[in-house]
C-alpha cells in the first residue's frame, strides 16, 4: 500500500495516518473479512483435508498467530513495516496490505474463492492445468497446487508466471505526475527471484508437477507449449500485462473454466484491459465479484480450437509491438525492512545530528573570532534596560 510522497513526515504518523485510509477508504472490504481461524481436523478423510487447506491459508497469508506485519511504502519505493494486532489484523484477511512474511498478499476470501474453483472444476471434470500469470512470492499458486493434489489430482500441471524481478522500467518520472506502471516498477519490494519461490514450494511439500515461467510477460506467455486451461489467475496489475494475458491464455480456456483477475475492482488499467477484451471478444459471461479487489467469470462455451499436443504457438500470440524493448530495472541487493519505530528513531537522531553540526559550526566561528565570541557572550548576558516608566 501507498503511504506518502516522502517519509518527512514522522514515521508514526505515517503509519497511523495510512490505517486511517484504509479503514476509510476499504470499510466495505474490512467488514466483510471473515476471522483468520481454520476449522478442525475431524476423523474423515474429507474433513481432514478441508482442515489442512484451512491451516495452509492462514500460513501463507501469515495469519497463523496473534499478530502480523505489514509494509507501507512510499511512492519513491521506499519501505517501512509496522505490526498489526487485534482489530487490526483485519487488514491483512482481508488483503489490503504488503505482508513483510507472508508467501501471498491476498486475503482469506480470494484464497477460499481460489480454493473453490479448483474444487469446482475437478468436480465438474473440467479438463486443462492450472495457471498463475504474477505470482510474487508463489503463495495463491501454492494453494492450487495443494487443493489439486488434496483431491488426487497431482498428473494436472500447474503452471507459475512471473518475471520474479519485480516490473519492467518504463520512462517515465512520477515527478510529472502518478503513474501507475512507474510507481509499481520502482518497488523492489514486489520483486522476489524465481529460486526463492521454488524454495516456498518446496518447503511446504508442493514442488511436484510445477513448472516455472521466468521473464517479462511479453516475452515468455506467447511462447508456452500450447496447453488447455482450467483455471487462469491474473495478478499483473497493469494493462499491458493483464490484456497480454489475456490474449494469451484466454482462447485456450476450457468451458466450465474459470478467468480470476486479482485487481479488476482495485486498479483502474487492470479493469480497463479486462473491460477491453471482453468487449472486443463478444464476452457476456457475467463477472463475480470475489471481494474488494478480485473478480471472476467462468466460460461457457467451449473454444472453437483447442490446442493438440503437437500444435505449435499461433501467430495471433504473438508479441504485440511496444514503444521500446522490456528491459528490468537496476535494484539494489535486497536490504531488511526497518520497521516504523526504527525509522522514527533514525529520524530523530538525524535530527539531533543536525543540531549538534549546527552547534559547532558556530562555535568554530567563535573560536575563530574572539573579539565577536565577546560580543556574543555579551549580548547574551546583557542586563535588560528598564523602561523610564519603571516597568
């Protein structure tokens, strides 16, 4: 989430001020976000696996204790984390911040939404993998590997796109004005590398029949093996990225096959690139809202033609032209997030710095002038005169 142009304002009053928008900005969102609790194991088998989806969700949304920790940003990129607690965690099952641990920044309800779409397919026999286009830290696929596998189905793929180096450069500067691609290319928050994704996979034993897209959309989603899909997520918040996706991975999507946009009802391009193709694709399946921020529609009708194993990328998927080669920006190696009270504290003894530098640049000055030293020291010692009228 955004926080200012600039941390100069205190850092806690950043902080406060920005959970002051969102409760403003996002009431709906946050009344309608259900407690972050799983339920219990019972001796069925489908009981059983209901109760491990449950804890899975609350583990990759960090939601698994008593408190967690958010990241607030400013527009230049720059990071600080506070903790939420009681009331506050709210935040976070409903998806409204940057989770500093969390493997997703989506919130319970688009997590039990996912989760119900790949029940829905499987239980109607919806043929097709499974994919993510922008996955950041893998967490929203994590749980679709999880579900397929919980209901046997380990043989379907699922595949994870992303350009696991945050977003593409663009030219522009946010000093003319906001925009939406550069603000986003400028947080190295949002840009995890493909071996550290893996390695959440890996850990919560779900590495199985995964494979990995790396690179810029425009580069990579025209040139994956034709393939049928069940599921396609979108997350690439922009419009470039979710129309490409679109024009991609859409014609090959199955009937009964589900289309979730993750921003559609948050980010003005990412609505915009959805709203156009629709229309220039004669779509009318109607979109369901999930929350706040997601939405969905499930297709009807099934592709005039689907891909065979040995058919090839069409030319209709090709790279559409830009106005300049995708080219990733620079970052720095990746540094801790300091919370909000260390940045409150580093400001004030920036602060203090500052007045003790002052401090003795004038004393160098008087050292250096005795007789104006004298004149100082005199001026402040000096009796005050008393008016003639005694007062």
């Amino acid at each position: 989430m955004s926080l200012l142009e600039s941390i100069a304002d205190p850092p806690r009053a950043a902080a406060d001020w920005l959970k002051q928008v969102i409760e403003t900005r996002f009431a709906d969102g946050l009344a309608a976000a259900r407690a972050p609790r799983a339920a219990g194991p019972t001796p069925d088998t489908e009981g059983l696996r209901r109760a491990y989806l449950d804890v899975l969700k609350l583990c990759l949304a960090d939601l698994g204790g008593t408190t967690t920790t958010s990241v607030a940003r400013t527009i230049r990129g720059e990071v600080m984390s506070w903790e939420l607690a009681d009331e506050h965690l709210r935040f976070r099952a409903a998806g409204l911040d940057w989770p500093l641990h969390g493997l997703t920044m989506v919130g319970l309800a688009r997590l039990d939404d996912l989760q119900q779409c790949v029940e829905t397919v499987v239980r109607d026999g919806v043929a097709g993998d499974l994919i993510e286009a922008g996955t950041w830290r893998g967490g929203a696929s994590m749980l679709m590997r999880a579900t397929l596998n919980s209901l046997g189905q380990q043989e379907r793929m699922l595949w994870v796109a992303d350009s696991f180096q945050g977003f593409p450069a663009v030219d522009h500067d946010l000093q003319s004005g906001y925009d939406l691609d550069a603000d986003l290319a400028g947080c190295d928050f949002l840009a995890v590398p493909v071996d550290e994704v893996k390695a959440n996979f890996a850990r919560f034993g779900l590495d199985e029949n995964v494979t990995f897209v790396p690179g810029f959309f425009q580069d990579t989603l025209p040139t994956l093996p034709p393939r049928r899909w069940a599921i396609a997520r979108l997350d690439g918040d922009s419009y470039d990225a979710t129309k490409l996706s679109l024009e991609v991975l859409y014609p090959n999507l199955a009937a009964g096959g589900y289309l979730v946009v993750d921003d559609y009802l948050a980010l003005g391009p990412c609505k915009q690139a959805v709203d156009d193709f629709r229309e220039e694709n004669g779509i009318t399946e109607p979109i369901e809202r999930i929350d706040w921020s997601a939405a969905r529609w499930r297709r009807a009708s099934e592709p005039d033609d689907l891909p065979t194993a040995d058919a090839q990328p069409s030319a209709a998927a090709a790279p559409r032209a830009t106005a300049g080669v995708t080219r990733a920006v620079a970052r720095e190696p990746r540094q801790r997030v300091p919370a909000v009270e260390e940045m409150a504290l580093a400001q004030e003894v920036a602060e203090l710095q500052a007045r003790l530098e002052s401090a003795e640049r004038e004393i160098e000055a008087l050292r250096s002038h005795p007789l104006r030293a004298a004149r100082a020291w005199g001026s402040r010692h000096r009796p005050r005169r008393r008016r003639r009228d005694g007062a």
